[in-house]
C-alpha cells in the first residue's frame, strides 16, 4: 500500500465544493450514443454526433428527475397558494377594505400567538364565526355619525339569536334608549346641589366604601374619611377638586340607599350628585393629580348606573392617557416617595384603571388601550404595619385576581372578536383562553373562592368576582354555542342521529361549558335576588343575568340542554322586569331584549310545529343568524298591551320546576368534566383537524363578503 501523497505548503487542497461537484457530475448520452453503447460526452450537440455528421439529430431523452427539498420549503410554497387564493377570492366578491388598525394585542401568560395572514393548514375557520369583513353601524341619528356595535356586546348576540330564531336577517337589532340623557344630566345640574349635613355625608361616604371599596381601589379609605372631616372643620366647600370627589362618592352613596328620586327626571337615585361632580371635572388638565384620577375612576362606574357605556368608556380612556402622563405604568424610586401608603396607592389606581380598560371594552367589544409590555409597574402587595394596610387597602389577594381576570377578558377580545388573521384555528385560540381561566380557578386562594353550602354566607365582591368569572367563559363559547345551534337545527330533520356524528366532540364540549357557566350566574343573581342583596341600581348583575338567559333559552334547542333551562329563562324575565320597575336602566334595557326573544321563541316553536317537519327552513335560519343585513335598528315597544310577546309553551315540568333548578353548581364543574379535559389536553395539530360537519365555521366568512353590512347601534 503506497503511501499518501504529502500536501506542499504551496499547493492548494481542492476545495470541498469542487470535490462534491466533481462527485455528483454525471451525464445522460443522448439517444444515438445511448443506441450505439459508446460515451457521450453530454453536450448539444455531443462530440461523437459532430464527429460523423449527425449534429441535427442529437436528441437527449426528457427524465422525469428527483430532488430533495426541505419540508419547510413545501409549507411555503402551500401558504403561499392559499394566500394568492384567498386574495383572489376577496378581489371578486368585494371590494378591497382597509382593515381597521389593529387592536393592542395582551399576552397571555402561556405563549403568545403571532398574528398573520396567513390562514391556518387545516383549512378551518380563522376567525370567530359571529365577525364579518367589515364593521357595524346604524345612524342613530341622521344628524350624527353612525354607532358601531362590537360583537362581543350581549345585546348584538341577542339579536344574532332573535334573527336565527325568525329566520330572516332583516330582524332589526333593538337600540338602546334607556339611559339618562345628556338633557336630563344639565337639568340636574342646574338645581342647586348643596353639601349634605355631616352626618349625612358620613354615612353616604361610609355606604360608598363598603358597596364598592371591596370591588375596586379608588380612594384611600381611611384619608378620604379623615379629609371629609377636614372640610367640614375648615369650611373649604368650594374647592372644585374636593367637591368633584365627595359628590362622585355621596351619589354612590344615595343609588345603594335611596329607592327613587323625585323629580330631575331620572329615578336613579344620586343622578343629581354625579351632573354636578361631572361639570366639576376637567377634561385636559396639563398637570392632573391622583384626586383627579380617583373622580376619574367614581364617575366612570358610576356612569353604569345611569346605563351610559360609552360615557364611561370615554371617562376611563380620559384616565389611562392621564395616567400614562405621569407615568403610573412604572415603578416609582423609594427616594422620590417615601411614603408606602402613597406608593401603594398609585400602583393600585393604576391596575384600577387597568380593570376598567379590559372589562369596559369587554361589554362593548372595543379594543384594549395599553399593552401589557408597556407596563412595568408592580403588581399589588400588602404594606406594613399590617393595621395601616388593613385601614387604607382592601384585600391584596383579591384585588390581583381581579386584575389576572380582566386581563383574561382583554385577551378575550382580542383574540376572539377582532378582524386580525391568526395562524390557529379559532378553537385552538378558544383553548388557551380556557387554559387560562382554569389556571386562574386552581390559583384562586381559598377565602375567595364561593361557599357552596350557604349562599347567604358569600359576600358580595366574592360573588361579583365569580360572576365575572363565568361572563368570560360564556363569552369565549357562545360564537361555538350559536354555531352548535345552527348546525344541529340543519341535521335535527334525523334524530337518529347523535349529536356527536352531527359536530365534533370539542363543540360538544364548548356548548356544555357555556352552558354551565350560564346556569351557575342564574343561581348565583337568583339566590342574591331571593335574600334581598342584589344592588338595585347595578349595571352589571343585569347584564349578567341577561347573558345567562339568552344561553338558556339556545340551550333548550339542543341535547346538552334540560327541560328546566326554559323556565329559568322566565324566571330571569320576571326578575329583569322587577328590577327595572324599581328604575334600573340596564335591566329596563335587557328585560326589553328578553321580552323579543321570547316573542321569537313563541313564533319559532309555532313555526315547528306548524310545518310537520323539525325544520322547514334550516339554512335560512342559518344564514340570518350570521349574516348582518342592511336594516336600521328599531325601537321596543312596552310589553305591556304587547300582543305579540305570548310566552313559548310550558308544560308542566316546566311550570312545576323549582326557583332556582341550578343550586348546587359551582363554578369547578365546567373544568371538571373529562370532556373539558380532553378539550384542554388536545395539541394544536388535533384542534386544526375539527369535524368535517363543522364546516359552518369555514362558511360564515363567505357569508359575509356578500352580504351588505349592517347599520347598527348597541
């Protein structure tokens, strides 16, 4: 065996390249050197052809070669195709909008999904089966712009139900018009609101700090009573900062004391304090103060009570840009605040206002006003000593699994009812935020969590909090729900069919949790109705009753159901029309929505009935649950001397179900079932993979790129 060849310092090894290229050069012989067995030297034409005259017929035969190319390679060139198709088909049926900018994207604390638009490998739906292409509106009023309606407020799904239920997408959306008016607000204010005597203001102050102290942070409770006690001392009345706040707090104080108020035009009780706090405020002061965001923050809630949502929307947005003004999203150095009572009450304004944003947009889907990688700031922490915390802060463990919860219905919206194009299916995005509710309900420390065996025994910030809760359940599953409605309403013509041959399993499984957080909101407001502790004036155990009702009443059309949910439905009627006779706005509101529903109920079952089949009509019914319409929104009549408003037919298990048929549900129940389980411990690669029949998801967004859009208003 020879020995190898030294390489001189001189010579160059060939390169690595040239050698694999050298390797991997091989030839094909054209067809007449391929006949004749000789080598061709790969050329056209070859050498050997040249050499005896047969240039012209050098002829290599067509190979049908193999290559390797990397997967990822293949995965873009699909996105790539879907991507021109899509944009193909956008470009006939409609014309090219500009999209809407983009919400602020919150980050859930699992990993964050990138948005882009692309659509996902499946080929299921992107997006939430209730969004379309474009926004919409209704002119409300010829003289004003039109009002947008987001998809996530209950009224807009209330009338996505009444119009599946009639079968026709001119059903109007019903506007709202009760509230106090901007006329009835200057009326109040031009009488003359004097301070109240000191035992009066004590006890409206002190009534304020209990009802809503425990809910929110917004005023340092011992400060707040120790500088009332200051103003009536010195006499200083006219201050406008001082007079904005206490009159904020003493119209709270009178709503959760004062049945009615006599004249001023409204029957909200403190109306008359909250005009006067309103004109005190300044709208752009240059150096605003932490008084100023605490009136900010009363008025803003406050602003519920007289059922005006884009009012208080407005005043919170006032107080996020404030804020950010003075630089609350951070930390600020022990060395320019001492105090740690002062500390603590700045980060605690600001996650205040944190809540607002999240759950105030979450009521009318509109997008959130700050990302959380923009905020640096602590969360909430006790101080020390602990008797100085116990007689200025509220509860720490409380107030942080609020703000974890508001955060959950940010992200609600903004993964669920924006326009944006995500990678994942919308069930895969369902998911995580169930994922995240279930963390947030393992992680909740024990003193917060409901009593099960005495509800008189759970205080009401505790309740509020689980209502809460259970809203954003029912608000990440009910675009499934109403699409499990209409799909089973489609196939309902062969009830030998179970329902799991009809939709898959994880739609199943969404229908059955919205479904249960709606039955465990009804006991929760029924048994506070029952003992007397349900706030007369509240916005939002209203709305929650509201938004449970509507999932009962779908949830009698479908198997996941019971013969108790429609009574409950009643029963939720009567307790909304008891409340708004007592004058609360949004319940006067709801109860209007509710009293159509049931009218459509009634025709709807008439209608089954009427046609000998289970469905006569199931496609349209489809169609006008999903598709907008272009029809102006109409007001309610009074039900009373309504002759159309005849309840759906009860019979007897019906009639004879007990007030509250749900008592024992907690709000566990809907994570312990080994369905959700399942639906929680299934990867993305199965969720992209849905039911063939679920195919109405997919079909929604066509359904809107034709259809003109709606002119609505919430």
């Amino acid at each position: 065996m020879s020995p190898k060849r030294r390489v001189q310092p001189d010579e160059e090894e060939p390169n690595e390249v040239e050698v694999i290229a050298k390797r991997q050069k091989k030839f094909v012989a054209c067809q007449r050197c391929h006949t004749h067995k000789i080598k061709c030297s790969g050329e056209q034409p070859c050498s050997k052809c040249r050499q005896v005259g047969c240039a012209d017929e050098c002829q290599y035969a067509a190979r049908d070669r193999k290559l390797r190319v990397s997967e990822a390679y293949l995965q873009n060139l699909l996105a790539e195709n879907r991507r021109l198709k899509e944009q193909s088909v956008s470009g006939s049926t409609t014309e090219a909008s500009t999209p809407p900018p983009g919400a602020a994207r919150v980050l859930l604390q699992t990993q964050p999904s990138h948005t882009t638009d692309l659509t996902d490998e499946s080929g299921t739906a992107v997006t939430n089966p209730l969004i379309g292409d474009r926004a919409w509106f209704h002119p409300y009023d010829p003289a004003a712009p039109p009002i947008f309606i987001g998809e996530a407020a209950c009224t807009a799904f209330a009338t996505r139900f009444r119009r599946f239920l009639t079968g026709s997408n001119t059903t109007p959306h019903i506007r709202r018009t009760q509230y106090v008016s901007e006329e009835a607000l200057a009326a109040a204010n031009a009488t003359q609101v004097r301070w109240p005597t000191l035992q009066q203001a004590r006890l409206l102050v002190r009534i304020a700090l209990h009802q809503i102290g425990r809910l929110y942070h917004m005023l340092l409770r011992k400060s707040t009573l120790d500088k009332l006690e200051e103003i009536y001392q010195t006499g200083e009345f006219d201050c406008p900062i001082n007079q904005g706040k206490y009159f904020a707090l003493f119209a709270f104080g009178e709503a959760y004391t004062v049945r009615s108020e006599p004249g001023m035009g409204s029957k909200v009780p403190g109306t008359s304090y909250f005009a006067r706090a309103l004109s005190l405020i300044q709208i752009l002061p240059e150096r605003t103060s932490m008084v100023h965001l605490e009136t900010l923050l009363l008025l803003s809630l406050f602003s519920y009570f007289l059922n005006r949502r884009h009012s208080a929307y407005i005043l919170i947005s006032n107080a996020m840009r404030l804020s950010l003004n003075i630089g609350l999203n951070h930390n600020i150095p022990e060395s320019q605040l001492i105090d740690p009572v002062e500390r603590q009450h700045r980060v605690r304004i600001w996650w205040t206002i944190y809540i607002f944003d999240r759950v105030w947009g979450s009521k009318m889907g509109l997008p959130i006003q700050i990302l959380d990688e923009d905020i640096h700031v602590d969360m909430p922490s006790d101080i020390h000593p602990p008797e100085l915390q116990k007689e200025q802060f509220s509860d720490t463990e409380y107030f942080i699994a609020n703000i974890k919860l508001a955060r959950i219905a940010g992200d609600t919206i903004t993964m669920l009812y924006s326009r944006r194009k995500y990678t994942e299916t919308f069930l895969q995005r369902v998911q995580k935020l169930l994922k995240a509710l279930k963390n947030w309900l393992e992680t909740l420390p024990e003193r917060i969590r409901l009593t099960t065996d005495d509800a008189e025994t759970n205080k009401k910030h505790i309740t509020s909090l689980h209502l809460s809760f259970n809203q954003c359940v029912i608000l990440a599953t009910r675009p499934t729900m109403l699409h499990l409605l209409i799909t089973l309403s489609e196939h309902d013509a062969h009830p030998q069919d179970h329902p799991s041959d009809t939709v898959s399993q994880a739609v199943l499984t969404l229908g059955e949790a919205c479904i249960h957080a709606a039955r465990h909101s009804h006991t929760i407001i029924l048994d506070k109705w029952i003992n007397g502790s349900l706030p007369p004036f509240g916005y939002f155990h209203a709305q929650y009753l509201f938004s449970s009702a509507l999932i009962l009443a779908m949830a009698s059309f479908v198997p996941l159901g019971a013969p108790s949910d429609l009574a409950a439905f009643e029963t939720a009627l009567e307790v909304l029309r008891s409340v708004s006779a007592n004058g609360n706005l949004a319940a006067l509101e709801f109860f209007h929505n509710l009293e159509q529903v049931r009218a459509c109920l009634g025709t709807y079952r008439e209608e089954r009935r009427n046609s000998g089949s289970a469905r006569h009509n199931a496609k349209g019914h489809a169609a006008a649950a999903i598709g907008p319409g272009g029809v102006r929104a109409s007001p309610v009549p009074s039900p009373r001397g309504s002759t159309t408003t005849n309840p759906p037919e009860l019979d007897m298990a019906h009639a004879l179900a007990p007030v509250n048929p749900f008592s024992g549900f907690t709000t566990e129940m809907a994570f312990l079932e080994p369905t959700m389980q399942n639906f929680l411990a299934q990867s993305d690669f199965d969720l992209g993979l849905m039911h063939p029949m679920d195919s109405l998801m997919n079909d929604a967004e066509s359904l809107y790129t034709y259809l003109t859009p709606a002119l609505w208003t919430e």
